[in-house]
C-alpha cells in the first residue's frame, strides 16, 4: 500500500483519508458521514480508508496517534488534519475551499 498510497494523495482533486480501526467505535460513526460525503461530491473528491493496525507504517510517517483521524490531502500536501469524528458540516466547509 506505501507506494499506491502516495500515488493516490497526489491526486489534483482532495484526498481525504480516515486513518481508523476495525475496532474503534467513533471511527465506525464517521464511516457512513464519509460515505455521504463521497457520494454527495463523486468525482471531485476522493475517499481512502486507512486501517492503521494493519498499515502502522503509514500512520507513523503521518503521527496518527489517536483514530479516527482525518487528513485531507491536495496533490500531495496536507490541507487540513483533525482527530475526532467529524460531522458532515465540518468536511463540507473545509473541502469548498477546495472544489
């Protein structure tokens, strides 16, 4: 996954990326507000769930310490990191800067 993942944050359009676990439980609220959110925006945004038990390294490299944390990414630099769940508000406002 390394290299595919810092293929897919260069993207031109935003990345956001859920570093969660399977067994968190906010991480399993913020699922369907990202759903939506993918769903809502299509093509202009992309949404990458990172599992950070099975992908520790990339974790590390961005110092996720807590889950769920949300980094968004445009053509490779962070625009926004925040932990917590975040509502669909709170993406939306900080994404339509980006769109």
């Amino acid at each position: 996954m390394k290299g595919n993942f810092d293929t897919l944050i260069r993207d031109s359009r935003p990345v956001i990326v859920d570093f969660h676990a399977l067994w968190c439980g906010p991480c399993k609220m913020q699922a369907p507000i990202l759903k939506e959110i993918a769903a809502e925006l299509g093509d202009k945004v992309r949404v990458l769930k990172i599992d950070v038990d099975r992908n520790n390294e990339i974790a590390a490299r961005y110092n996720v310490r807590s889950v769920p944390t949300l980094i968004i990414f445009l053509q490779g630099e962070i625009i926004y990191r925040q932990a917590g769940v975040h509502t669909r508000s709170q993406l939306m406002d900080v994404l339509q800067k980006y769109l």
